[in-house]
C-alpha cells in the first residue's frame, strides 16, 4: 500500500518539475507550420472511391462515372479520359469560343455510354499503332438541357437535333473528334469544327485530296469499329445501337 502512494507522489512530482516529463510529439506529418495538429483527414468516400456527395463516381475497372438514371453498368456516362490514356480534347462548348458565343459547359470533360467509350478507346490504339495519329474529342454526352439552348439559337435538325426527340449526344452515344499528326497539329479536314455549311458534309467532293483522304481515314476508322457518321458532319459520329440508351439530362460536373 506504501509502495503504491509512494510511486503516485513520484508521478505527480514529475509533473510538476520542469524539463523531467513531456508528452510525446506529434509525429510531423500531423503538425502544422507552428507544430499544431494539422487539419483532419478529407471526408468520407462513397463506395466507389469518390468523395461523398461527388456526382462522379468510379466504375468496376476503375474509370471514372458520371451516375445517371440508368438502369446497369453498360449504361453508365463514363469520362473518357479515364479510358484513353494521353486523350486530347478541344471542348468548344467550355469556352465562348462556339456557335452560342457562350460558355455552356461547366468543364472540359467528355462522357460517353460506357459502350461508346470502350470503342473509341480501340479506336484511339488503332490510330496511334497503325498511323501514327491521336483523336481529339470535341464532344460526347450533351445534358438535354443544353441541346434546348442550342435548339433556340440554331432551329435547323441537319446541324442540331430537335431535343423534343433528343440528340445522340444526349444519349451519350455521339462523339465529335478529329484527327491529330504525330506533329501535334490537326489534320487538315476542310471546315473547322461546327462550320454549319455545305462543305462539312461527307457528299461535299469540291475540296483538296489530302483533305478528302483526310476525312476517308476517319470514317472508314470509326465505322471499323461501330460508329456511323452524320452526313452533315465529317466530325460527327453515333454508336451504332444508339436507340438503346435512354435521353439524360445529368447536369456535367
């Protein structure tokens, strides 16, 4: 008993003397600039490894989904950065730089079905083995709210679709893309990208050959791999089986 009140005096005298007892320190990664705690850990992830209240999320293999209502994992809006390694894209529709002269995108990034998007992937592979080339993507999935945007300022179904119906891209089922050189620079393809006339349609013949060829690789490409083209637009292409993907209106992140 004397033993045990002795050894209580000794650890409350140590206490008190300065020099003889310090807590242990922070390790250093959780010390501040002045050596307090830093900030806590980030929040909690939901079960896909997004943070929680993300309205990104990712998929089984790893790449990143945007959730929509739709009704399996074949289904899902997936970016497709997060599939085709080094992929270049050029989104207008981020930039005033279109045919609105308005931002009408929140960022840069492209989604497509996951269909879609696995194709354009090989697509992509098969470029770069066999040619030498990169796609740029201009376009994918498009909120049915923008198409509406877009249906007031050009009312015309050969260049925007009516979104009474919906659009490919609001199925997430179109893509809009180019060719790039080994150069970086893009292939010459007649038009710039949404040039809403005559000359960027396929059946357009009055251009130079190397442009024509240009187009041809492009087309013959994709279709290799199940996308049909619009006949209005050399950049535009829809996965064959489109119907099949309901119209969405998921805000883009």
């Amino acid at each position: 008993m004397r033993v045990c009140r002795f050894a209580i005096l000794l650890w409350c005298l140590l206490g008190l003397l300065p020099g003889t007892f310090r807590p242990p320190s922070l390790p250093a990664a959780e010390r501040g600039p002045t050596g307090a705690r830093s900030a806590p850990a980030p929040g909690p992830r939901d079960r896909r490894g997004e943070p929680s209240g993300s309205r990104l999320a990712r998929g089984a293999t790893g790449e990143i989904v945007l959730p929509s209502a739709a009704p399996s994992r074949e289904f899902d809006l997936v970016d497709l950065e997060s599939v085709i390694p080094g992929l270049l894209t050029d989104v207008r529709y981020a930039t005033p730089d279109n045919f609105t002269g308005k931002v009408v995108y929140p960022s840069a990034r492209v989604f497509l079905r996951r269909p879609a998007a696995e194709r354009l992937a090989a697509v992509a592979a098969f470029l770069a083995r066999h040619h030498g080339l990169r796609v740029k993507v201009f376009d994918g999935y498009r909120p049915l709210s923008v198409q509406k945007r877009f249906w007031e300022i050009l009312p015309d179904d050969r260049y925007v679709a009516n979104p009474a119906t919906g659009s490919k891209h609001n199925r997430g089922a179109a893509v809009d893309l180019t060719l790039v050189g080994p150069d970086g620079v893009d292939l010459a393809m007649g038009t710039a990208f949404d040039d809403f006339s005559e000359r960027a349609g396929h059946g357009f013949r009055d251009l130079p050959a190397r442009v024509l060829a240009n187009r041809r690789l492009l087309r013959s490409v994709m279709a290799g791999f199940g996308f049909e083209p619009l006949a209005s637009e050399w950049w535009h292409y829809d996965l064959k089986g489109w119907k099949q993907f309901p119209v969405e209106d998921v805000p883009l992140p």
